[in-house]
C-alpha cells in the first residue's frame, strides 16, 4: 500500500502558490530532493519497514542506503532485487550490513542527509543523537507500551477476539502490539473467558497449518522473555496462563512462548515498565474510564491505544482525552493507511516527522520558497527605497 501511494507522488510533492501577495508579486514553493537517504529496519517486519522508507524516498527523487536487521536480512535483500528487476537504476537503491558499526557509519557519513529508523528504544536514541549531532534529518519510531480499554458495553466476543489478535499475533514482536489491558467495571469479570480463548490459540512453526502463534526471532529473545516472566511473578504479579516452555512437535528445540497472561499488574512492575516484545499481556483494573485514561498518560510512551465500547460519547471522550498519537475505537492495532503518516508520540518517538504518508514527503524533500516578479519592458517602476535615519 505504501508503494502504491509512492506512486502518486506527483500529487503528494506538489508545491503551493500564492498569487499576487504583493502588487505583481507571486511566492511559490518547490519540494526538491535532499539527496542520500537512507533507512535502518528492524527484524519483525524485514518486507514491511523497508517498504516504509526506500519508495518514498526515491519517488521524491533521493537515492537510500538500507540497512537491513543482521538477524534476517535474506527478506530485505530479496525485495531490493525485485526493485532493481522493476526498474530502479543501479545505485539509486543500496543496501548494507551489520550491526553497531554499520548504523554508526550511517549516522556518521556527510553525504547521508536524512536517517529513518524503526527499532528498540535505546537504539533509536543513539541513532536520533548521532544522526542529528552530524547535522542530519532523523525520524525514529522506538519502544512502546501499548494500551487497550475495555468497557463493559463492548462487544465481548469481538472485543475478546481483537484482544487476543493483536496482543499475541506475530509472537507479541511488534512495536504496535497490545501488551497491556484495562478492564473497567463489569468488563473484570471477563479475564476467565480471554484466558479460555488463549488456551485455543495454536504455538507452532509458521509453515505448519493453523498456527496461531509462531516462534520468537532468537535464543536469546527466548531468554529474555522467560527472564521478564519469571521476574513478574517474583514481583507479585498472578500468571493466570503460563506459555513458557510448550511442546512443539518436530521444533523440540525452537525458541517458542506461548500465549500467557499476567493479572494484578501495577505501574511498578518490570512487566509492565519494559517492553517485553513477546506473547506476554498483564490485565489491569479500573473502576472507570477516566482512571483507565489518567493510567494511559501516565506512562511515558505514546505508541497505540484503543478503546472497546458501544458508547459514542465515551469513544469521543477518549480520543480527546488520551495523550497517544494512534488511536483505535473498536480497533485493536491502529496502525494508518499509508494516506496518512504513522504518528506514534511522546518516548515512542524521536523527530517531527513521521513515516510515509504526507509528513515523509516533506522529510525526504526540501522545500524551496520562491517570490517572483516580473517587470514589463513599459515598466518604469517606482522610487528608489532610501534608507531613513531617526534621529
């Protein structure tokens, strides 16, 4: 879809014109290319991210340099090679890897003039610091926490089904994943039942049939993950559903969570502080809308948010109330549609100007301003100006 709109740049990159703002005098502007772009992708989306940045920048008339994630670059390599196949001229399109020292080198070079990244917090911080230190443009997209309300008029099936979707879909590896719920009033009573519909969900290799949940990148993200849930129930968390350690028939060894849920959940928690980046939700109480609310803006993230209800009011209430960039009623990932400009907020994210959408062609462009006047060859003109002293 991204791509698809990259494709209309002629409408998105069009300037403004202001007739006659001065007695035969017209201002105009032109969206020029900047020149070297390039972009950092992390592993949980190795087509999506990508295509995020690299078409954009070069319908608006820049080359890229692309960095893909070290640990599966073999998605991003192959769609670089589908776009030479489609057209692109040599060396409008590069890639490169590594780690540390290739987003350094990138940060780094005086030919590179805007950075876009999409990543971990502490990541996406050096990179905004170095980026921006060396006089670049950077637009980085980090860590979040993401929230969901559930009121008690919500549809529950739907609001159940969206709930498990999105909190443990892609293994729980996405910045936009509902890690956290908030259940307000009656809707506590419907832990039991999203604890039932976990349980059905199906952990398995994604090539298998009816997987529901496949395994997460690494051993190492394994490792992590088993860490932050064993720390949450030494800091007094309830595990209501553990999916540590499931048998996976033929992946004895796969580094694979199951769906598991957290109750009694505080803001003190590591569980709830750190983004975990697995299948992991922690439910939360609220005896109201606003205290659910008054709990979301406490957080420092700003990412995604979402509200459940059947209440026109109490949906008009939160979106007006809650501090988060992207938000969702009745809808659990509210990620844009590429005619609009992802715009996660507040520690989520470093820059003014968000991916795709209107706002990154105005990143990956400069904007010219140019006032003009034409003179007929008739035309005398006016007086000299003179400089006037005031004593």
């Amino acid at each position: 879809e991204v791509v698809e709109h990259a494709a209309n740049i002629g409408t998105l990159q069009m300037g403004e014109l202001a007739n006659n703002v001065a007695n035969g005098v017209d201002t105009y502007t032109l969206l020029q290319p900047i020149g070297v772009c390039a972009g950092i992708t992390p592993f949980n989306f190795p087509a999506m991210i990508p295509l995020w940045m690299f078409p954009m920048a070069i319908a608006c008339g820049n080359t890229f340099v692309l960095k893909p994630s070290e640990q599966d670059p073999l998605v991003t390599m192959r769609l670089v090679e589908l776009a030479l196949e489609a057209g692109i001229p040599k060396g409008v399109l590069n890639v490169i890897h590594g780690g540390v020292d290739a987003v350094n080198l990138i940060c780094d070079h005086p030919d590179i003039k805007a950075v876009s990244f999409v990543g971990s917090t502490k990541v996406g911080t050096h990179v905004y610091n170095r980026a921006t230190l060396n006089g670049k443009r950077a637009q980085c997209m980090m860590g979040a926490k993401n929230h969901a309300i559930v009121l008690p008029d919500a549809n529950k099936q739907q609001t159940l089904n969206n709930l498990l979707g999105a909190s443990f879909g892609a293994a729980g590896q996405r910045c936009m994943a509902l890690p956290v719920v908030i259940l307000v009033g009656e809707a506590q009573t419907w832990l039991p039942d999203l604890v039932e519909k976990a349980t059905t969900l199906k952990v398995n290799a994604g090539v298998e049939p009816g997987t529901d949940i496949g395994p997460v990148v690494s051993c190492a993200a394994l490792d992590r993950i088993s860490g932050l849930i064993a720390t949450g129930i030494e800091e007094g968390a309830k595990l209501v559903l553990d999916g540590r350690n499931p048998s996976v028939p033929g992946y004895l060894e796969g580094n694979f969570v199951g769906p598991t849920i957290f109750s009694g959940v505080t803001p003190s928690m590591t569980i709830y502080r750190e983004e975990i980046f697995g299948p992991v939700l922690c439910v939360v109480n609220a005896a109201s809308l606003d205290e659910a609310i008054s709990f979301i803006n406490a957080n420092p993230n700003g990412n995604g948010t979402a509200l459940f209800t059947r209440s026109g009011a109490a949906a008009r209430h939160f979106q007006e109330e809650i501090d988060v960039g992207q938000v969702g009623i009745n809808v659990p990932i509210p990620v844009p549609v590429p005619l609009f400009s992802f715009s996660g907020s507040r520690a989520s994210k470093l820059g003014d100007l968000g991916p795709y959408g209107k706002q990154v062609v105005l990143f990956y462009t400069q904007t010219k301003t140019i006032t003009q006047r034409w003179f007929d060859e008739s035309d005398v003109g006016g007086a000299v100006n003179t400089t006037i002293t005031l004593k």
